[in-house]
C-alpha cells in the first residue's frame, strides 16, 4: 500500500502591524542557522504565531532581495549547509520546514503536510 502526501501551502501577505512589531523587537527569537545567496537558514523554537515568523524573517533578511528564509524547529531537519537556491533542498527538508519568509514578496508561504 502506497501512501500519499499532499503539501498544503498557505500564503500570507504581512501588515503593517507586523512591521511595526518587527521594529519595536530587540532579539531575535529564532537562530540564523546560515546563508548561501538566496536561501537563508532559521531555527526557531515551537509555538511562534504567523507574525512572529513574519518578523523573522524580515529581521534576517534586511534588505536582501532575493532571500528566502526557510523556517524548522527541529535541528535535525535543516540541511547541513545553505544550498545556494530553493530547488536543492530535498522534499524532506522543504515538507519538515514550517515554511518560507518570501523578501523580495513581502510574504510568508507556510506548509503543512497532510496525509492522504
């Protein structure tokens, strides 16, 4: 018996309340886990909500367009190193993930796996 797996991917544009709270933070709840070009590394604990992440995301990234900030909080999940685009990382990685803060969109894309 083959079982399936459906990614449900839900995206999310940020307001003008997160930005302001992204300002008004002086730490970083998650761990910049590393860079390569595009692709930027996060680490962050359980429970954040949607604006937390936004805000994370946006703190790592700067002004860095592109950047992608890819979102686990398992260590285990996260690749070694940074590929240097979004296409090298493994189906694993990417459905472990919690999802991706977008820069130069201005979104987080969040993923779900769900069982078929």
């Amino acid at each position: 018996m083959k079982l399936g797996l459906t990614l449900m991917l839900t995206v999310g544009f940020s307001s003008t309340a997160v930005v302001g709270a992204a300002q008004d933070t002086d730490a970083a709840q998650c761990v910049h886990k590393g860079t390569n070009e595009m692709v930027t590394m996060l680490l962050c604990p359980e429970g954040l909500d949607r604006e937390m992440l936004v805000m994370e995301g946006k703190l790592v990234c700067g002004d860095r367009k592109p950047c992608g900030a890819w979102i686990w909080v398992r260590e285990e999940d996260l690749p070694l190193e940074a590929p240097d685009s979004h296409d090298k990382l493994t189906e694993q990685q990417i459905t472990s993930s919690l999802g991706v803060w977008m820069n130069e969109h201005d979104q987080l894309v969040t993923i779900q796996a769900v069982q078929n």
